[in-house]
C-alpha cells in the first residue's frame, strides 16, 4: 500500500508556496485585464460623467451666489425707495422700484415693490395701473400668500365701485372670516355688497361680527357696530362686573327696612 506523499518537507512547503505565488500573480494580472478592458470601454465615458457632475455643482454654487447677491442689491434698493418715498419724492421712488418690480422673481422683496408701486399709481390717479399690479400680485402663486392677500383686498377695495356685487363677494369671502388678519376690512366690503344685493340679513350679523372682535381695528369696529345697529342688529358687548354678571341688567329691586316690614 502506498503512503501519503509528506507535505512537511522543505521542498514541499517551497513547494506550495511557489504555487500560492503564481496563483495571487494570475488571479492580479486578470483583475488588471478587467480593469483595463472597463477602462477601455467605459472610461471616457465615466470620465465625462465626473466632468458633468462637477461642472453642475460648481454652476449651482455660482448660481446660488449670484441669486444670493440679487436678493441683497434688491434689499437695499428697495430700502432706498422707501426713503424716498417717506420723502414724498414718488418719482425717485418709482425710479428705483421699477427694476426691481420687473424682475424675473416673486419673493417677498420683488412682491412688496410691485404693491408698493401700485399705490403710488393710486397717489397719482393711475388707477388702470394699479389695478394691473394688484392683480398681478394676488394671480402669482409664487408670491408670498400674505402678500396675495392683501393685493386682493387693495385691489378691490381700489375698484369696490366698480365692481359687481357678487364678485366683490366671491373674491374676498374667504378673507372675511372670524381669525383671519383681513376678516375686517373684507368683511366690511362684503358686508356693503350684501347691502348692494338687498342681504340685510346676511350683511347685519356679518357687521356685528366685526364689531366685537377686539383683533379689528377699533375704528373699524366702530363702523360696523352703527352698521348693525342700523340694520337692526346688537353689537354691544355685555359688560360684566368681576363675578360674570352682566351690568347692562336692571338692578335688583332692594328688599324693605325692617321697619317698612313691620308696618
């Protein structure tokens, strides 16, 4: 019977490590093959691809800080026009808020100078004009929807003449609700077109509303409370003293001295 060769002499231990050699070379050299042939094939392409990616990124940054800078120039510009505008020079201010009005933005600094250059329209009895700004401001879903507001609310409070009953109504009902910041001046339009369309009923508790809400402006408030009074409806807050009661009740009637109860 034959023995096992003995793989624990020198020459075989040399042996196997030679093998183990060659073996790491071959299995290297066909790495090296594939990488060049991947190389070869794709290379110009992944190449290009690293070229593009940076490229875009660094056209974002320079975008970024060109945006960035725009805004800040816009800033200050518009800072300027309102100098200006404090001063009542309206056509330095006009000057200086139309480039600023034209360009190709909607954030809250292009926004505020398109309002800002509608009412100086109105100051100087251009009313076309600032009915077209107002109503670019409220259509640009873009724009700040604060802003939106309250171009439509000057919109149609420039134009309310104008206008026909219903659509004042359509346009501004959503504003005139209890919480929102222009529940009193559109409510009040809204409630003089119900007046228009002959709602009094719709226009009194709409006034009576606004009345009593302490978040509208106290003149305001004072309008509509002598509206609803006049279409028949109270908007007096009860006062109450420290205990809740109502002090607008009558007095109670004082109980009898204890000599009138004797007689």
């Amino acid at each position: 019977m034959a023995l096992p060769p003995d793989n624990t002499t020198p020459s075989a231990v040399r042996d196997a490590a030679q093998r183990d050699v060659f073996l790491r070379e071959v299995d290297e050299a066909v790495r090296q093959d594939q990488l060049e042939g991947f190389m070869a094939r794709y290379g110009k392409l992944l190449f290009a691809v690293i070229v593009i990616a940076l490229l875009a990124f660094a056209g974002w940054i320079y975008w970024d800080h060109r945006q960035t800078k725009e805004r800040e120039e816009r800033a200050e510009a518009y800072v300027q026009a309102l100098d200006s505008l404090q001063s009542e020079n309206l056509d330095a201010a006009k000057a200086k808020l139309a480039p600023i009005a034209a360009a190709g933005a909607s954030d809250a600094t292009v926004t505020s100078a398109r309002l800002t250059l509608a009412g100086i329209a109105l100051r100087q009895e251009k009313k076309a004009d600032a009915l077209k700004l107002y109503a670019q401001v409220a259509a640009d879903a873009k724009a700040p929807q604060a802003l939106r507001d309250l171009a439509t609310v000057r919109e149609i409070g420039a134009n309310f003449d104008a206008m026909k009953p219903q659509d004042v109504v359509d346009r501004l009902k959503p504003l005139a609700a209890p919480g929102n910041a222009w529940f009193g001046v559109a409510g009040e339009m809204v409630g003089m077109a119900y007046l228009k369309q002959g709602k009094q009923d719709q226009a009194g508790p709409l006034f009576a509303a606004i009345a009593k809400d302490e978040n509208v402006e106290d003149g305001l408030r004072s309008r509509a409370r002598q509206l609803a009074a006049v279409l028949g409806i109270d908007a007096v807050d009860d006062v109450v003293d420290e205990k809740g009661e109502s002090l607008s009740k009558p007095a109670a009637k004082a109980p009898a001295d204890a000599t009138a109860a004797g007689e």
